[in-house]
C-alpha cells in the first residue's frame, strides 16, 4: 500500500471513529421527553418527515428555488456515491478491467454532474448576498473539500487523475468530515427523527392534502 493510500486509510478510521463517538452520544441521549398527552401518531410523523415533509411542496425553500433544490439533490446522491466508492477503488482497483467500461464511464459521469452541481451551489453562495450573509466559512470549505472528492472519483474512474491526488482528496474530507458541516450526513437523520417525533406526537404531521 502507498504512503497515500495509508493517509487516505488513517483519515477513514478516525473519521469513523469520531463520527460512531458522536452517534453513541445521539443513541444515549434518546427522543425528547414529553409531558403532555399525545394527539397523534409518532410513527407516522416519523415515516412524513422522511417522505412528505421532504417533497418540495412542502418546503417554502424548495418550492420557490426548485433548480437549487434539485441540484441539491444530486449532489448529496454524488457524495454518498463517493464515499461508498472508496472502499471499492482502495481495495478492488486491481480488478477494474472486470467491470464493464459503460458502468466505470456511468458513475464517472453521475459523479462530473454531481460535481457541477455543488460547484453551481457554491458560486450562488458567492454571489446572492442572502446566502452570504447566513454562510460561514466553514459552508464554503465543505463544500469545496465535497466537491472535489466527487471530481477526483470521476476523473479517476476513467483514468485521467492521478491516485495520489484522488486519496489527497479522500484524505482530506475524511479528516474535515467529524468537525465541520459535513457531519450532517449523521445529524441529518437524527433530526428529522425528532422533527417528526414533535410533530407527529402533537397530530400535525402528516399533513393532509386538504391541510396543504
């Protein structure tokens, strides 16, 4: 193994070591403690805020930006995508030729998109003065560290990047991923877990068509 592979290695273990620290601490703390009576469902709360809680009708944010909603989306597809490449290229690399080419020049492709997408993502940041003044620095660093990660993935797939800066770029989110923005990929399903156990608990969620 390469001294950029063994980077690359170390970056993941403590990233997954931090990030399962973090996860025990979430399981621990548990679902909110509630005193009053309950007036709904908290199953289905919780089913609505993975389903119908995230249809873009549903959210203002969504609706009235639907190309940035979008692009949201498959950027997200992009970076799990990624990530879960990893493994495969660290371990299985000497095996490529056994993959079809039009599935490696697939996933290049799903990747250059996903990258364009947070690139696009990143320069409306830079430029709306509404999204500047709610970003820190910390915005513009994951995204950038997230974005390269799926072009690295990309050009490497179809031979045009070199392995050193693709495990570069690895190394680098993997070491970023615990401490910044990036961390959401963990709080995320945690808080949409709370989220609908509130408001499934109260009966607002879900909301019916006729409500909506």
């Amino acid at each position: 193994m390469e001294w950029y592979q063994i980077m690359a290695v170390i970056s993941a273990f403590l990233c997954i070591t931090l990030l399962t620290e973090k996860l025990v601490k979430l399981i621990r703390l548990g679902l909110p403690k509630e005193l009053s009576q309950p007036g709904g469902s908290v199953k289905d709360g919780i089913i609505y805020s993975f389903t119908g809680a995230m249809s873009p009708k549903s959210k203002e944010s969504a609706y009235l930006h639907l190309p940035t909603y979008l692009a949201g989306i498959v950027y997200h597809m992009g970076t799990f995508a990624s990530l879960l490449i990893f493994p495969f290229i660290l371990f299985f690399s000497d095996k490529a030729e056994l993959i079809p080419v039009f599935i490696i020049y697939a996933f290049s492709g799903m990747l250059a998109l996903s990258a364009l997408a947070g690139t696009g993502i990143l320069v409306k940041r830079v430029f709306s003065s509404k999204l500047k003044y709610f970003s820190s620095v910390d915005d513009f660093i994951s995204n950038i560290l997230t974005t390269a990660l799926q072009a690295a993935t990309s050009l490497l797939l179809i031979g045009v990047l070199s392995a050193e800066v693709y495990y570069l770029s690895a190394t680098l989110i993997f070491l970023w991923m615990p401490f910044g923005k990036t961390k959401h990929l963990l709080y995320f399903f945690f808080a949409r877990i709370h989220l609908g156990y509130f408001y499934g608990r109260r009966g607002t969620w879900p909301v019916t068509d006729r409500e909506q």
